[in-house]
C-alpha cells in the first residue's frame, strides 16, 4: 500500500513584529508575565498583502520549490484555517488563483488549532485512493484580525503565519502511519470566535456585532494537557511505538507550560520537542505547519526517523499523528 509522504515544506511569516515591549505599550501587561506565563516573546502581525491567502500562498511556493512541482501538478489543495480572507470563496480557491494550480480542486477546514493536523489526515485519505496524486497541504491564520486588542487575556497569545506542506504516494515503511483525530463540540464555548450577525433575525439574534476570540484560559489549558497526552499515547499504543523511539515531536505551540506538560506526560525529554512559541506565539492551525518546515530546513528530520505531531484547539478539536520521514 502507498502512504503519504511530504516531499516538500515552506512556511512564511508577516514583516512585521509585534514585541511583548510593544504589548505593554498597549494594554496593562508586561514582557515578565507573558513570558512566564506563555513563553512568548514576539509574534508576527499581517498587514497590507499579507491576507491568509497571501501567508497561504507564500508557505506553498516554498513547499512546490523544495518538492520540484510546478502548481500544475497539484490535484488538490487543502487549507486549515479559521481566519480565510472571506466566508466564500473558499481560502484554498485563493491560494489556487494566486499561485495559478489551474488543475487542483479546493477546500478549507475548519478545526482551529487542529486544522492542518485535519488536513493533513485527509489528504492521506485520498492519497490511499489515488497514489499519484500532489497535494498541497496548508495551515495559514491571521488571528490579529479576530483578536480584540484591548483584551490582555487574549491579544497576547496570538500571532499570524501559514506553514505548507506537498504530499504524494510512495511505497515502502517511509510516510503517514497514523492518526487519532477527535472532537467535543459541546465545550464549544470554552474557546469560540463567532461570525458576522447576518441579515436574518430570526437566527442566532443575541450574535455579537463585533466578534473576537472568546477564550476561558485556565480551562482550555486543562483540556489541552489532557486531551493531547491521550491522542498521542492512543496512536503510539496503535502503533507499537515507544515515546522513546519517537526522534521529534512537533506540537501545537500555544503556550511553553503546556508544552512542557506534554513533554513530562511522555516523559520525553525537551530536546526532542520542537518549541518556537517564543518567536510566533500561537498562530493556531499553522503553527505545526511552520515548525515542521524550520525543523526539516535545519536537518532536523533524518530519512526513517519518527515524528509525532500533536494539536488542540476550539471546537474542541484535537488529536495526534506519526509520520516516518
Ligand atoms: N498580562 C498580565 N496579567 C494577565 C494577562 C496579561 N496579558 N492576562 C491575564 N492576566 C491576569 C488575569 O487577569 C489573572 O488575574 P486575576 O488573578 O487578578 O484574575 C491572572 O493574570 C491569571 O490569569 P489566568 O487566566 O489564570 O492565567 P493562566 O496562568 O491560566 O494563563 C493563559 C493564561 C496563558 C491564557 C493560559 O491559560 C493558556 O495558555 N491557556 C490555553 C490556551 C490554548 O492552549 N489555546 C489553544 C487553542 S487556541 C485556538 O484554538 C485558536
């Protein structure tokens, strides 16, 4: 049977840094307590030509350049995210005109943090199907455009990027071996950014007109630790893998602590975790997509090593995959 494999990796970041300097400027906090607390120090915010679909189109060429594809070649493009630059069309149907993949059809998913770990597990579904097939998997947000700037619970956390991979069918043991993917919607109000009122007022009447990430912290954090140590312990256990057979784990960059916490649930040591939420802070379903392709730009990733990736994010939605480069 072919699995998938990511032949090719990019990711791409706005110009502009936004400092925990600069966030004390702007509402009551300070550089101590966000990094204490998180592990932020900056984070990247979008401005002119740098919507998802720009971030999103950005990561993809890096990933077709380093996989030797030209947009042609793609059959599908999947993106994870819940900041597209409009409800229709879709932000993979820009992606696709920007970047000219005249062949490939388009999709976004909406699993917040977990997006491109969705994403990706789909795209080796069709993989299975069609071997042959190239698909641009992405993870792309601009979450300073949903964040409310005057809310130091929220505006702290977040960051934009997009991260991108290029996937294909090989034979052999290299590829996606697995995934356990899960979701809770009836926690959806723990973590929820709400749309646009709409003109029918019948529905959802009490819609706020100014929506921005809603996030009760202290509970999602319980959650993420919990739910996130029992996707990656359920698809080792599927797998027969040891966590200390595992050469890199790629999660969700959302705070240090809870990072650390996954570390000590594995009992893996930090080293073999990768940590970039000091510099992006969480940009939600890119930030796998991101730390995938800095790893594998510095020869982190060495042909049949094991790399488990793991997420969290509203909905809920979580879950855990292994991949053997
Ligand atoms: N600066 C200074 N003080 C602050 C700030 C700030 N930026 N933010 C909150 N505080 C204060 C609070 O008001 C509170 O004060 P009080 O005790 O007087 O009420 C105190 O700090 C502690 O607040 P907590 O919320 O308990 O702080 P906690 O240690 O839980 O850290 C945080 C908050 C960072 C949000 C943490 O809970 C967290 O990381 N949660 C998980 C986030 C996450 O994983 N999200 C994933 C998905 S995101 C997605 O899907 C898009």
């Amino acid at each position: 049977m072919k699995r998938a494999v990511i032949i090719g990796t990019g990711s791409a970041l706005p110009q502009r840094v936004l400092s925990n300097f600069d966030l004390e400027g702007m509402v009551e906090t300070s550089d101590e307590w966000i990094t204490a607390r998180t592990g932020i120090k900056t984070r990247h915010i979008a401005g002119v030509g740098e919507e998802t679909s720009q971030l999103a189109a950005g990561a993809a060429r890096q990933a077709l350049a380093m996989a030797e594809l030209e947009p042609d070649d793609l059959d599908l493009i999947v993106v994870g995210t819940i900041t597209p630059d409009m409800t229709m069309p879709s932000c993979a149907c820009l992606v696709q005109k920007e970047l000219g993949a005249r062949r490939a059809f388009a999709m976004d998913v909406n699993a917040a943090c977990s997006g491109f770990l969705y994403a990706l597990d789909m795209a080796d579904k069709y993989i299975c199907r069609n071997p042959g097939w190239k698909i641009l998997v992405i993870g792309a947000e601009t979450l300073s455009s949903r964040v409310d700037w005057q809310d130091r619970n929220t505006c702290v956390l977040f960051g934009d990027g997009a991260g991108a991979c290029v996937v294909t069918g090989a034979e052999g043991s290299r590829g996606y071996l697995a995934s356990r993917l899960f979701a809770d919607g009836t926690l959806w109000e723990l973590l929820h950014l709400e749309g646009a009122p709409g003109h029918n007022p019948e529905l959802r009447p009490n819609v706020n007109t100014d929506p921005s990430i809603m996030m009760y912290g202290r509970e999602v954090f319980r959650h993420a630790i919990r739910a996130m140590a029992d996707a990656v312990s359920r698809v080792l256990a599927d797998q027969g893998v040891r966590p200390a057979e595992l050469s890199l784990v790629i999660p969700h960059q959302a705070n240090i602590r809870i990072i650390r916490s996954l570390a000590e649930h594995l009992a893996l040591p930090l080293e073999k975790v990768y940590v970039n939420v000091d510099k992006y802070g969480n940009t939600s379903a890119a930030t796998v997509p991101i730390a995938l392709d800095e790893a594998n730009r510095q020869g982190m990733l060495k042909t049949g090593d094991l790399l488990l990736l793991c997420s969290f994010g509203g909905g809920f939605t979580w879950g855990a995959s292994l991949i053997r480069w």
